[in-house]
C-alpha cells in the first residue's frame, strides 16, 4: 500500500492543467446561460434575453489569460462624502472664530457633469461619487460647515485633497486588473462589470466521465428485488463534480462483465478529460477494472492506499495528444468513494480546471467535541461537521457507527477530521486536523 502523502504526490502529478490556447472559450459576462428578465420599466424597455454563450456570472469560471482595461479607476475625480467642493487656499487657515465664507455657484449630483470652473471665494454643493468641478482640489464635509443662502460657512480647515478620489488612485489603464488562473466570484463579476470588460477569456470547464460498476445496482426510480443496491455513488459524485466547477457525464450503470466494461471504459476515455467509476476495483472474482484498464493501454500509478476508508484506489492514466487522460477507480462503499474523491479527486479537478492556487486540499486545526479513534495502521477519516464558537475551530464527529456502508450519517458533513498512521486515539478537548469539505 502506498502512503497517503506518496499517493497525494503521484495523483496531483500526474494531471496537468487546461491549455490555454486550445481549452479556453469566450463568456459573456452579461450571460448566465439561462433566460434574463428585464421587466423594469425604467429601463430601456421590457425584453426577454437568451443568453449566448457560457456563463460568466454563475461566477464559477476560471480566468484564462489577464484582464486589463482601457479605463482608469475612479474614472474621474471625484467625492467621497457630500459636502462642498472648494479651492484649498480658500479654506486652508479658517475655523470656528475665523471661518471662510464662500459663494455657492453650482450644484453637483452624482451622475451630472459640472458646468463651471470655480473663482476664488466660491464653492459647488457636491454629493458623493459625483465629478469635482474645474478649480476645486479638496471637499468640506458638510458638518462642518453651515449654509445660509447661497453661501456655504467653512468651519474647520481641511486637508489638501481631503476627500477627493483622483482618477486612476486606485487602478491605471493598461495595468493588470486581474491575473489568470483565478475562480471569478462576486467580487471580481463586480470589478470586471465596473470596468467594462464584457467579453471574457476562461477555460472551458474540465468533462468527468463517471459510471458505477455492478450486477445488483439498480437505479432510484426502480423497485428493489432482494439483494440489489440503489446506486447512490454517482448522483453524488455527479453533483461534487458540479461543485467542482466541470461537467459529469453520465454514463450509467455498468454491468459486471468484461466487455461491457471495456466498451464502458473505452468510451469514457475518447469522451473526456478524467473518468470515475465506482466499484470493480477490489480483489473480488467481478473486479475486472485494473485489468480492462491495462488492455486498453492504460498505465496504472496506484492501486491501493494506507486510508479508512479508501484503501482500494486505482489511478491510471492514458496517453493522449493534448494531455493525459486520469482514469480514478473508487471503492463501491458509498462513504468510501466519496471521502476518496473529497481527498484525492477533487483538488486533481481543480487542478486540470486551470485553477493556478487554491486547488490543493484545506486543513483547519480544530478541538475535537469527543474522542476519536482509529486502529493505528492506516491513515484513518474521521467525518462530522466543522463549526465555530467563540472564534474557535470545533470538530463533532457524526453519530453512529462510522464505517464505508453507512451512509446515513455522512448527511451534512463538512470536515473529515485525520488521525494520521500510529494514532490510535485523539482525546476530547485535544487539537485535530480537518479536512475542510464541500467547498
């Protein structure tokens, strides 16, 4: 059996990230890939939008190349509080016993552009975000100020350019404004929205081939018979390689015979970038995977790991003219595919995604609720759920028997705490480490 950190390093080798020159595709960033309603009628009229392409504002997309814009940010100067728009040396000397007196000339919201240039001794009323007239090069809050009439009464001196945005303070034209490789969320929709930039450079999002392998699966629409098993494992794989930011394809059940499998396998790898199968990959007299893999030119890298659960993992790869295709063989045991996909497939997805950081696995140092307990041999998975309290990470494992079979209390979990080989019992109270899941 190989080390979970040897195993770590030969999987996370072996795939090599989405090119980008021949897996990128153009988004809009104004798409989301459903049907967009306009129906204010404020706006420039009522209409019904197809979007065209991908979709950028799902905000699960992954940059392919910089961003940079022609635009300079702020735009323009401009305020950053509501209050008056003066001329320092006006102002510069004056408080409460000698304050300056100034003449209003103009008005300013935001959104309009200023129609005058400001003399000395004058003022504009200005709001945030609105453009700072010609003149001016500092704004007084108004409470610090009192209006009588036309005049504006500056009670405390200001800083020079105290409450002045200058244009390009916070971003220049033609710099970077984002680097390639990162997951566009909100933050970035928003900075990419304010600047303009509309059409979008992003990696396509990887193709995962999944199947489940054996004779007494049936699917959940259909009746049980003694002795046969909902197949669980794909839906659930099906939606973390959704979560994981690329597309499953379903390939269904697959029965446990030689050439079935074989047409199954050679199939999914023309297909797609990874495959999953579940089940098939143990040492019974129906496990044929390991062997169909080999004849159809596969090379296998793993073939077991020191993990509970977990241990049976085959990790083969095909020679391809772009880039190796990662064939993941997974247990059948429902809790054991999916800890071996939180623990292994995942971040390789992330990887393949073109996701430059962030991809590889997240551990939180948390307090274990209760002891936990393990047989020492292997590294062993611990799942239950991950909270805070008082600005302290808590690990409180799930209830019920822990093993591979029971499904019933993986439900909401969302850390899988890890007892490392030679751990047979963390202690309550003490210090664990938890891999942090569903993200």
């Amino acid at each position: 059996m190989l080390s979970v950190s040897d195993a770590e390093n030969i999987i996370f080798n072996l795939v090599q990230p989405l090119n980008t020159q021949q897996d990128t595709e153009l988004v809009d960033l104004l798409s989301t890939g459903d049907t967009l309603l306009d129906l204010s009628p404020w706006s420039d009229g009522f209409s019904t939008r197809r979007a065209r392409d991908a979709a950028a504002l799902r905000a699960d997309r992954i940059l392919a190349s910089q961003v940079t814009s022609e635009l300079d940010f702020p735009h323009w100067d401009n305020s950053a509080m509501d209050g008056y728009a003066v001329r320092y040396e006006d102002v510069y000397n004056c408080n409460e016993d000698k304050p300056a007196v100034l003449e209003i000339v103009e008005e300013i919201p935001a959104g309009v552009q200023p129609k005058s240039t400001i003399q000395s001794g004058q003022a504009a009323r200005i709001f945030t975000g609105a453009v700072m007239p010609t003149g001016t090069d500092t704004v007084v809050m108004q409470e610090r100020t009192r209006r009588e009439g036309n005049r504006v009464i500056i009670l405390t001196a200001p800083k020079l350019q105290e409450f002045v945005r200058k244009r390009g303070m916070y971003y220049r034209a033609g710099e970077q404004l984002l680097p390639p490789g990162i997951l566009l969320k909100a933050s970035e929709i928003a900075v990419l929205a304010a600047f303009q930039c509309t059409q979008l450079k992003v990696f396509r999002r990887p193709r995962v081939a999944i199947f489940s392998t054996g004779d007494e699966l049936v699917t959940p629409d259909k009746p049980l018979q003694p002795g046969q098993i909902v197949d669980s494992n794909r839906y659930a794989l099906a939606t973390l390689i959704r979560q994981s930011g690329a597309e499953p394809i379903m390939l269904g059940i697959v029965k446990d015979k030689p050439e079935a499998l074989k047409e199954a396998i050679a199939y999914a790898i023309a297909h797609a970038d990874i495959v999953i199968s579940s089940g098939g990959v143990s040492v019974g007299d129906y496990d044929y995977v390991e062997q169909i893999l080999e004849s159809l030119g596969g090379k296998i890298h793993v073939r077991d790991i020191a993990t509970k659960p977990g241990k049976p993992l085959t990790v083969a790869t095909f020679e391809n003219d772009v880039r190796p295709i990662v064939y993941f063989g997974l247990p059948g045991n429902p809790v054991a595919a999916l800890v071996t996909f939180w623990r292994f497939v995942q971040p390789a997805i992330k990887k393949l995604s073109g996701l430059a950081q962030g991809w590889e696995p997240v551990y939180i140092k948390a307090l274990a609720r209760q002891e936990l307990c393990s047989g020492g041999k292997r590294e062993t998975y611990v799942w239950g759920q991950l909270s805070v309290k008082n600005g302290v990470y808590e690990f409180q494992p799930a209830g019920g028997l822990q093993n591979s079979g029971n499904l019933i209390n993986l439900a909401q979990t969302n850390g899988l705490a890890v007892l490392p080989v030679g751990t047979t019992l963390i202690a309550a109270k003490e210090q664990v480490q938890v891999l942090q899941i569903g993200s």
